[in-house]
C-alpha cells in the first residue's frame, strides 16, 4: 500500500518538476567545519539537514540532526536514550556535558555525515522526489544537474525540501 504523500504526488506533481520549487540558494557547510558550528547552524537556521559541499561546490555528503543524534549517542557510550538526545538536540541549549563529549569523539562534520547521498536533477519531477524522501526517510534532497555522474562527483545546484512540494502541491 502506498503513502498518503505518494498518491498526492503521483497525483498533482508528476508534471511538475524540481527546477520549479527547489531552493537555488541552500545553506551548506563544509567538511572541516567543526561540530559545534554545525549544532549553531541547525539551530539558527531551524533545518533539520544540510548539504556538505567541497570548496568548489561539488557535493560530498549531507549531514542531519539523525547523524548528529548518532554522533552524541555514540560519543556518550549509550549514557542516554536516543528520546532524550532527540530532544536536548531540539530545544536549545545543548547542554556542555554533551557539546564535549561529541567534541571529544567528534571534532569535524566530516566525521558524521553521510556520504551515501540520494540526489535529484531539476528535470525530475516532484512525485519522483516524493517517493525519494518516502523510501528513505529523508527531508531534504540535494539537487545536481544531471545523474550522469556519481552523486559525489556533481555541483550542488540547490536543494528541495518536503516543505516546498507540500507548498507547491496545495499552493
């Protein structure tokens, strides 16, 4: 049985293609950076994940706030639920005893983020990014211009959130 989201998309969205709704200018970091900045960045900019890019711009990961739970749960040796991570992580501050224990295990967000990247083009549609983020759980999809090469030999060129093709389906 499919999803509610899916019969939506496959519904209203087969014609509509991610170049309409996706972000052009998302917010990325870069590998180097350090945990801690990347924790003030999902926090100030209220995401849930970010593409990582290389200094050329070319796509090399995307980290999330599931990747970040893991890093803290790992970093803490299981000390606490991951209910409880979960939502120290979400409402502000994370507490010191956490900050330095993923600091101490963690130093880089190369260090946690994902590298096994789901990606879409501008030409695919909404309702193939729907079943993208469906199958596998995910928010927020990279956007490169083609698929010609592997995902982490492309230019990220945007990105498209769950929230923009909830926008642009009922919108």
């Amino acid at each position: 049985m499919r999803s509610s989201k899916t019969a939506i998309a496959n519904k209203k969205g087969k014609d509509i293609t991610v170049s309409r709704v996706m972000n052009t200018s998302p917010i990325t970091i870069r590998p180097k950076t350090p945990i801690n900045r990347l924790l003030e960045i999902l926090r100030a900019k209220a995401v849930t994940s970010i593409p990582v890019v290389d200094d050329e711009g070319m796509l090399v990961g995307v980290v999330t706030e599931k990747d970040v739970v893991v890093a803290i749960s790992q970093a803490k040796d299981g000390e606490m639920s991951v209910h409880q991570q979960v939502a120290d992580l979400i409402s502000p501050p994370i507490s010191l005893d956490e900050k330095e224990a993923l600091s101490r295990r963690f130093n880089l967000v190369e260090e946690v983020m994902t590298t096994d990247v789901v990606v879409v083009t501008p030409h695919d549609t909404i309702s193939k990014a729907v079943n993208l983020m469906a199958g596998n759980q995910y928010h927020l999809l990279p956007v490169v211009a083609d698929k010609t090469n592997p995902p982490l030999e492309q230019k990220l060129i945007g990105t498209i959130e769950s929230l923009d093709i909830l926008k642009a389906l009922l919108g």
